[in-house]
C-alpha cells in the first residue's frame, strides 16, 4: 500500500539539473586562434619595414584621393548600365520569340566566355578596327560621324568593358530571381487585363528583389575590386594612382596598403547597405533577426527599465 505523499497528485518531482556538454575542442581551437592572431599583430607593428609613417603621409594624398574618387565613378555607372541591361536582357532571354531569347543568350554567352582584361583591351584599341564611328539607318545613310580615337577615351573604354560585361552577369541573376516568383502571380495579372510588361513592373519584378539583391550586393563589391583592371589602358583609377606614386619613390608595399586601405572602406560601407537593402526587400519574412540598431535600442530600454 502506497503512502499518502506517494499518491498525492500535487507531488512535484525534483528539479533537473542541466549539465552543459564540454567541449574542449572550441577552447583550444579559439586559443590557438587568439595566438596566431596576436603573432600576426605584433609582427606587423613591430615591423619597422612597413614604414607605417609613410603609409599615413600618402593615406589621404591628393593623387590617392582623385584615384579613389575615378574607381567610384567607374563602379557606379558600369553597375548601372550592368543593371539595366541586365533585366533588358533577362526579359529578353524570358521572351518566347527565338530570335529575342537566342540573340540574349548569345550576348550572355559572349561576354561570360570571354575575360573582363581582353574585353577591356578591346574596347581601347577598338580605333584599330573602326577609325571612324558612324551612326545612322543600318544599310542606309549616316548622320553622325565621330573619330574613335577622339569619342572612346581611355574612361569610357573602361566604362564600356566593365559595363557591358557586368550586363551578362546581371542578366542571369535578374533572370534567376523572375522565375524564383510563382507563375500564379503572373497569370493573375494578366488575367486582370496587365499586359506583360506591367506584370513584368507592378508584380514580378518587385517580388523577384528579394533574390535579386543578395547577388547584385556581391557583384557591386566585386566590381569596386574590378575596376583596378582599368590599369591597364592607363586610367588613373585608385590602383593606378598607387603605383604612379611608387614608381618613383620606389615604396611599394606602402603604397600597396594605402590603396588596400581604401578598397576596404568602400568595400565596408558597401556591405552595410547590401545589409539594409536585404532587411527592407526581405521585410516579413520568417526569422528575420534585429538589425544592429534595434538590438542596441532593445538594450538601451532593457538597462532603463533595470534601473528604474
């Protein structure tokens, strides 16, 4: 026969006490990495070979300054004008016309199979090919006739190899994000009366973003990096602007850094706003975290109501 406390339907069972697993593995895997780390540091600022004063005398160098400012102005058109072609041509590569579908997947093909460097020659000796551009009725009369020499300077050389070659990258990613929408979507538009083109606009287009930016974000970054190509067909880019400097001053590795230094900025800021355009297409989505200023104001209001 059973006890009274025993039977007791309000008896409560003893507390668990919860052992967290050891793990020896993450200590030893975060010292060695403290200790490489910390080597790392020390050897880089006790090296007196890095000069770190030179580094500091040219960091905001007027020919370092104009340098950085041609590598944003080529980031921002050729990402442009790799934009816009981009979702032309992935429209166009949609379409069911197999001479519209065909003739973008031949440019997509081209411009992908063959390297930005070559492109980028190309379009700065294309004066070899053509010394007189014309524009006008194909097969027919021209109306403008410009030297190639005078009208594709070295910038819009660059401008061109790096825009259009960016075109064909957009293009497959613009393409990727259409079809990632429910085709519903877009027979519900059209059954509305929409032509394809404003279900393409109002409908498709605006929910496609949300994979679109990710890949956009990484080939902004990638094109920043990219413009330092432009070297070679003597555009005095960031890159450039460096190893004019070092070429007679003969500091190389500090020049190299100067240049590196200012790729990461603009790489980082970069980042932040890939970051916040991915929150705000990416709105109400399923286990999306708080961004950096919502945690520190959730701890602002957490310490306030503590010491209240």
């Amino acid at each position: 026969m059973s006890s009274p406390e025993a039977a007791s339907p309000t008896a409560r069972p003893d507390d668990i006490t919860a052992v967290p697993v050891r793990r020896p593995g993450r200590w030893i895997a975060g010292a060695i990495v403290l200790v490489v780390a910390a080597a790392l540091v020390r050897s880089v600022v006790t090296n007196a070979r890095f000069e770190w004063t030179v580094v500091g005398d040219y960091l905001f160098d007027s020919r370092i300054l104009h340098g950085a400012v041609v590598t944003i102005e080529l980031t921002v058109i050729a990402m442009a004008i790799g934009i816009a072609l981009g979702v032309l041509l992935a429209i166009m590569r949609l379409s069911p016309n197999p001479l519209i579908s065909g003739a973008s997947w031949f440019y997509i093909w081209f411009f992908r199979g063959t390297p930005l460097l070559v492109q980028l020659l190309f379009w700065y000796n294309i004066a070899a090919l053509y010394p007189q551009i014309a524009l006008g009725i194909p097969f027919g009369p021209s109306f403008i006739h410009a030297d190639a020499n005078t009208l594709i300077t070295p910038f819009t050389a660059a401008i061109l190899g790096l825009g259009l070659n960016e075109g064909a990258y957009m293009a497959e990613i613009v393409r990727a994000g259409i079809i990632s929408v429910d085709e519903g979507q877009a027979d519900a538009a059209q059954s509305l009366g929409m032509t394809r083109l404003q279900t393409m606009r109002r409908i498709v287009l605006p929910q496609a973003m949300r994979v679109i930016i990710p890949p956009t974000g990484n080939e902004t970054i990638s094109m920043l990096k990219s413009s330092s190509l432009v070297s070679v067909i003597v555009v005095t880019e960031l890159l450039y602007a460096g190893q004019l400097i070092y070429s007679v001053n003969f500091k190389t590795i500090q020049l190299l850094i100067v240049v590196s230094f200012w790729y990461i900025v603009f790489t980082s800021v970069l980042y932040v706003g890939q970051y916040y355009l991915e929150r705000y297409y990416g709105r109400g989505s399923r286990g999306q975290s708080p961004s950096p200023l919502e945690r520190l104001r959730i701890g602002l209001l957490a310490v306030r109501r503590d010491q209240s």
